[in-house]
C-alpha cells in the first residue's frame, strides 16, 4: 500500500505542477498531507513534517540571506561593469550570450555549490537576458543543465555520499568518470548553442548597440523595441517573471547606487565567496554576516536598510516557502516508510535474469529516483540494498558507486533541491515552464553520461 501511495503521491504532484493547477507551494505541502493521512500517519504527520523543516531550515536561511546579499551588490552597482563587459563581449548576439551562461555556470559550479552558481551567474547575466529580449527560461535551463553535469564532482555531494555509503575512496568513483563527465559538458555546450540559434532566429538582428541599450534601459524602456524579426517578444514557454524589478535595477541612474563603494563591496563579496570555499563557517552564517555587513556600510540609515531588504522580498518569500513546502514532502516520504517501501518493490519486481545487469539498472534507476527523493535517501537508503544484490552476481560496489552518479542531471532539476528553486525565482520563470524544456535535456545527457561509462568499461553491462 505504501509503494501505491507513493507512487501515486508523486504523480498527482507532478501533474498540479505541469498542469499550473497548483503553485509549487501548495503542491508540496496539500499533496503529501493528504497521501500521508491516508498512509495512516495521524497525528504523527506533525512530528515528520517537523523533522522535514528541521532539516532544511539552514538552507532556508542561507536562501534568505543570500538573496539579500547579493539583491543588495546588485542595487549598488557592483555588477555594473560585469554587466558592460559581457554585453560588449557577446556583442549583443543571443547565441552568445547563451553559450558565455553556459561556460560561466559550469565555472562557477567548480566550488560544489548549486545555490552560489545561481546567485552569481542569474546576477550577471539575467539583466542581459531581459535586455536583448532572450527567454529567462534559456537561462534557467543551461544553468540548471550546467550546475546539474559538474555535480559528479566528489567535493559535489553525491560521489560522497555514494562512496560513503559503500566505504570507498571518492577519487576511485569519480576519476573514472571523467571522460562521461566531459562528455556531458559538451552535450550542455551543445544544447546552448542550439537554444541561442533559435532564440537569435526569434529575435532577430539586434540593431541596437551596447551603450544604447544601456542608455534605453536606464530610460525604462526595454530592449525589445529595438530588434527585428519577432520584436523580441517573450518566449511562449516563459511566464516573464518580474523583469522590470530587474531592469529597475540595473538602471544606470538609480538611486541606490554606491560608486564611491565599489571597491569595498567587491572585496566583501570575493571574501565571502572565498571564506566560502575554505568551509571555515556554516554557509548560513557566513550569508547572514555578510548581508548584515552589506546593509550597514552601503545603507547607514535604518529607512534605507528596511527598504533595501523590501525590494528582494518577494523573491525572499518565494524560495523560503517553497523551501518548507518541500520539507513536508521529505518529511511524510521517509516518516511514513515510502521511501523504503518503494525501494523494495524496486528489488522485488526486478528479474533474476536481469541481475546481472543490475549496475545498468541502477543508473537507469537513478534517474526518476534522485528526481523523487533526496540524494541522502538515494545513496544512503536505496544504493547499499542495490549493491548488496548486485554483489551476489559478481559486479563491485565502485561500479555500483558510478552508476548511481549519472542520474545527477535530472536531480538537480528537482522541486526537492532548493538551489533550483533559487533559480527560478530570481529568474522569474515558473518552475512548470523550467520543467517542460529542461527534464528531457538532462535525462538524455544523464542516459548518455551512463552508455559512455558502460563504453569504457568503468560501468559493467
């Protein structure tokens, strides 16, 4: 009954999310409710949605604090001249402005940390976006695909978990598959240069150059207006999200731009995003320092500092809520035993015959299952039981290891990671629409991350 539940809880989930018949919050906190009570969890349920929200408090907070941070480095102007730089760089081309997404994302994403990714590259290079009149939702899609292939990397999370799980060296799962993962990445470039193709053929010839789109922005117009073609009219696929905030904020005579600050802002946020990466103080913490720090130098007045925090607001209460939301689905799945249930029907319904397959099988498996379920209930609940039947047909544990890694590109696009979450608000794109042009994307590099490690031998047939 539970392996019913859960199966159907999923899909009515997934079918008010694709159809908008329920926004992400709603879905995530009405749906698992309802299966939960019907799985018998009574009043238990508040214990496990407890435990949920519990779990992922912290990354509520580093949500909120993050987005103040670097909501506040975009009121001031520190990505003013990125901004210019890269605008002259892509040379008011849409193809490569996509493609520059990709390479900037897959960069970024060296640090482990799909939330910093999306900060930093929807900072620089949304206003681009909304300026040349190219769909967020291509934004949202290369960046998702990118963040999503770099995962694999051991300092990532899941090759830890994985060789964690099994008592094995992170470098013995990951090293050998490099030559999947860097055929991934080619497969991102690949898609990048096709959605630019095509969004360079919506748009048309840009007529307009860089300084007059500057110059056309700060006047509160917008970019559209100025190319042929379709009259870079929005993608049907993108809500729009809230652009003119966006364009507000880049404005080149805003008021809350601090020039005479510049220079300190840029040392505050590279000492963030290095003290960051040295792990010395909880992600959360470190947000929360630097936001208070940001808010105190460049906004002395404590007017200024309310309305600074007012103008990310809605983004704030967008991603935190849907980070909760999602706490109630994590915690009705493994407080009511889904999780285990479905993972053992998983092994019951699989064949003898197909046993010796079953490092195939797995990555296959990985892929709807990581999408459905946290990785730490992936590689901590599902892979050790999957190993240990494996084991009895010969195939090693490392192998079983990599397998379980090439569905990561279709994880990361799950409303159970808060990074994506992040990334469609500040994108301003629905999480629906980021779905229907990213899942099969990164399901085929994923299956194709799998054939090349079988090819090459790392992941036995």
């Amino acid at each position: 009954m539970l392996v019913t539940l859960g199966f159907l809880m999923v899909a009515v989930f997934m079918f008010l999310i694709l159809t908008k018949r329920a926004t992400p919050v709603v879905g995530l906190t009405l749906v698992p409710v309802a299966f939960g009570l019907l799985a018998g969890a009574g009043l238990g349920i508040g214990d496990m949605i407890t435990d949920g929200i519990k779990s992922l408090a912290p990354t509520a907070a580093l949500l909120f604090f993050a987005i103040i941070f670097f909501g506040i480095m975009i009121d001031v102007g520190l990505f003013d001249p990125l901004v210019k730089l890269i605008l002259r760089m892509v040379r008011d081309d849409p193809m490569r402005l996509v493609v520059g997404t990709a390479v900037l994302a897959m960069v970024v994403s060296l640090d482990g940390d799909g939330s910093t990714t999306f900060i930093i590259v929807t900072s620089a290079l949304l206003p681009l976006y909304l300026k040349l009149g190219v769909s967020p939702v291509v934004l949202t899609v290369i960046a998702g695909l990118s963040n999503a292939t770099m995962n694999i990397i051991p300092w990532g999370g899941p090759t830890v978990r994985a060789a964690s799980a099994l008592g094995l060296s992170p470098s013995d799962v990951f090293v050998p598959m490099v030559p999947s993962l860097i055929v991934g990445l080619i497969m991102v470039l690949g898609f990048a240069i096709h959605l630019g193709i095509m969004e360079r053929r919506r748009i048309g010839t840009l007529v307009l150059t860089s300084e007059r789109i500057l110059e056309k922005v700060g006047k509160g117009g917008s970019s559209s207006t100025g190319s042929a073609g379709t009259g870079g009219s929005n993608d049907p696929e993108d809500d729009g999200g809230d652009t003119g905030r966006f364009i507000d904020g880049l404005a080149p005579g805003r008021d809350t731009l601090r020039p005479k600050l510049l220079w300190f802002n840029a040392a505050l946020t590279t000492i963030l995003l290095v003290v960051l990466v040295m792990d010395i103080l909880p992600i959360p913490v470190l947000f929360m320092i630097a936001s208070s720090i940001a808010l105190a130098v460049n906004f002395p007045a404590v007017k200024d500092q309310g309305e600074a925090i007012a103008r990310h607001s809605s983004s704030i209460v967008s991603v935190v809520a849907m980070v909760l939301a999602a706490a109630v689905l994590t915690g009705v799945f493994q407080g009511t035993g889904m999780v285990e249930a479905m993972a053992e029907w998983l092994l019951q319904v699989i064949p003898d015959a197909m046993g010796p397959h079953l490092a195939v099988i797995t990555g296959v498996l990985s892929i709807p299952l990581t999408f459905f379920m946290t990785n730490d209930a992936f590689y901590f609940g599902v892979l050790p039981v999957l190993s240990e039947t494996a084991a009895q047909y010969g195939i090693e544990p490392v192998e079983m290891a990599r397998a379980s890694i090439t569905g990561q590109a279709v994880h990361m696009q799950s409303p159970l990671v808060p990074a994506i979450l992040l990334l469609v608000t500040l994108a301003g794109v629905s999480l629906a629409d980021h779905h229907k042009k990213v899942l099969w994307r990164a399901g085929l590099i994923s299956i194709t991350m799998l054939v090349v490690g079988v090819g090459l031998g790392q992941i036995p047939f």
